[in-house]
C-alpha cells in the first residue's frame, strides 16, 4: 500500500520522469519538430532579411547592430513556437498520467486555446515587476554613483547583490505558473499566486532542484548542440572571423552574420530539447510540491506510486498505468 502523502526524492522525480518520457516522446517529437522547423526557417529568413540589408555606408555601426537585433527577433519567433510546444507537452504528459493518450490532432487543438494567451499572459505579468526591480536596482544604483563617485562601489554592489536576488527569489517561486494554468484551469494572475503559495514552505527545494536539472539539461543540450552547430556553420565563422584590431566592420558584419546562423541553429536545437524535457519534470515536480503540502484526499490518485518495485492501490497510478499506453513506437 502506498502512502498517499509520501513525497518524492530526486531518484523518484527522474525515474517518473524518464517513464513518462518514454511514453510520450514520440508525438512529443513529432509534435515538436513540426513547431520547431517552420519557426527556425522563419528565423533564419528574417535575420538574412534584416542582417544581409545593413549596408548604411561603408564603416557604419548599422553593419554590426543589426545582425545583433535581427538575432534577437528570430529567437522571439522560436519564443514563441517554445510555449506552443510546451503547452502540448504539458497536456500530453497530464493525460497520460491519467491513463489517456493523446493524438498530434489533438495537442495542436489544445494549442490553439484560451491557455496558450494565459501563459503569454503569465509571462507579461512576471515581466513587469522583475523589470521593475531591475530599473530600479540600476537607477538608484546611479544616483549614487552620481553623488559620491567610484567611492562606493562597495555600497552599489551591496545593492545590487539583494536586488537580483529578489528577482530570483520571485522566478523560483513562479516556476510552475505553466503547469497550474494547464492542470488547475485557473487565469494567469492566478496561477502566479498558486504557484508562490505552492513553492512558498519549499523555496529553498524547488532552487536546488531547478539549478541541477537546469545544469544536467544545459551541459546535456551543449553536448549536443555544439559539435553539431560547428560542423554546419563553424568554417563561415573562422572564414570570416576578423583579424585582431581590424577596424573593417563590413568584415565584422560577415563574421556576425554566421555567428548568429549559428547562435539561431544551436537555440533552435536546445529549445527543441527543453521543451520536451522541460514540461514533464516540472509536471512532476509540481504533483510533489502537491504532496508535500497534503494537498491530495485519500481518494485521489498520487504520483508518488509511480516508482520502480512499487505497488500501488486501486486509487494510485503505477508504472504499468503508464506503460500501458501505446506510443508511436510499439
């Protein structure tokens, strides 16, 4: 018999994960590159568009400032196709750990909902006080240098240090703002309360959880992405790499304009990766925190049975539930 209430440890987490993984990861694939490929030909025509048409004279900074906003426009058009994935991988994942599967039809109707505007929505609302204190870190920051001079570097760094600490303080504690509009239902204002309130008696967990699988993720995803990107875009960007001290930016340009192929090529890659991965460890991270603070009645089903070796109740969900469900690859 499992206890309901008993919480995961990080073994618990990543076998669930994996499982989890293996039953959706072929749609989830699928589902994925079909976001993924127009949005990143999307980004790389956009920036040859706006990069290739710098040509304000011969030596103008526009020659190295706008291959720089042109990179930074198409990852917005990656931004976004990151968000649809994850929403699809969000319900994919949620369904099945409800015994149910999901067709591509179905993740892409699930998209095109009301839950894809809440979570712009929830990302718009995060913006606006982090901002906030990061303008004001700065402008306060300035009126002291202002003042009392170099003096008080000490004094500034003593501000800025807490300061970017509150902004992480309050991202940490937004964390599962996605999952809670997509398995609660609830509006994007509400969902950042939930999910402070939920992470709030576990702060310091959900830090140490995020920092690692964004480590073993990131390291996982460079390993990846790299080699592959330098085999496709590394000889334009030691071609054109400019000389020590030249003062040509139309050299620079070029050097830029594949610096940035590449950048777009490798972000396309890890978002493709983090999207799929992302979503399923944050699902079980999030029925956790649940856990933890007693939020199931003995009726309902609890992720924690979802263990290797275990048996569970009639009320619990195992690895068979998961198991059971077919995937595109048999």
């Amino acid at each position: 018999m499992i206890d309901k209430t008993r919480p995961m440890d990080l073994g618990d987490i990543a076998n669930i994960t994996f499982n989890l993984l293996k039953v959706i990861f072929s749609k989830a694939v699928t589902f994925s590159a079909i976001v993924i490929v127009p949005a990143t030909a999307l980004a790389f025509t956009f920036f040859s568009i706006i990069s290739n048409n710098a040509s304000i004279g011969d030596n103008s900074p526009a020659l190295v400032i706008m291959p720089v906003l042109a990179f930074y426009a198409g990852l917005f058009f990656l931004g976004i196709a990151l968000i649809f994935i994850q929403i699809a991988v969000f319900i994919q994942a949620q369904k099945a750990l409800n015994g149910e599967e999901s067709t591509i039809e179905e993740m892409f109707f699930s998209v095109f909902s009301v839950k894809f505007w809440r979570v712009i929505l929830m990302y718009i609302l995060m913006l606006i006080p982090v901002m906030g204190i990061f303008l004001g870190v700065v402008i306060f920051a300035t009126v002291i240098i202002v003042i009392s001079g170099a003096k008080s570097a000490i004094a500034i760094f003593a501000l800025l240090v807490p300061g970017y600490f509150l902004i992480f303080y309050f991202l940490i504690s937004w964390t599962y703002g996605k999952v809670i509009i997509i398995c609660e239902d609830l509006t994007a204002s509400e969902a950042l309360k939930r999910s402070y309130n939920l992470v709030d008696d576990n702060w310091w967990r959900t830090f140490g959880r995020v920092i690692l699988f964004s480590l073993i993720i990131g390291l996982a995803t460079m390993l990846c992405t790299i080699p592959l990107g330098f085999f496709l875009n590394g000889q334009d960007i030691l071609k054109t790499a400019p000389a020590a001290g030249s003062g040509d930016l139309t050299q620079f340009k070029e050097y830029y304009i594949a610096l940035y192929k590449f950048l777009i090529f490798v972000s396309a890659i890890s978002f493709l990766i983090h999207s799929i991965i992302t979503p399923v460890y944050e699902l079980v991270s999030y029925y956790d925190l649940r856990i933890r603070n007693n939020e199931f009645p003995p009726e309902e089903p609890q992720i924690a049975a979802l263990t290797d070796g275990q048996i569970a109740d009639d009320n619990a969900i195992d690895l068979n539930t998961i198991n059971s469900i077919p995937n595109d690859r048999g």
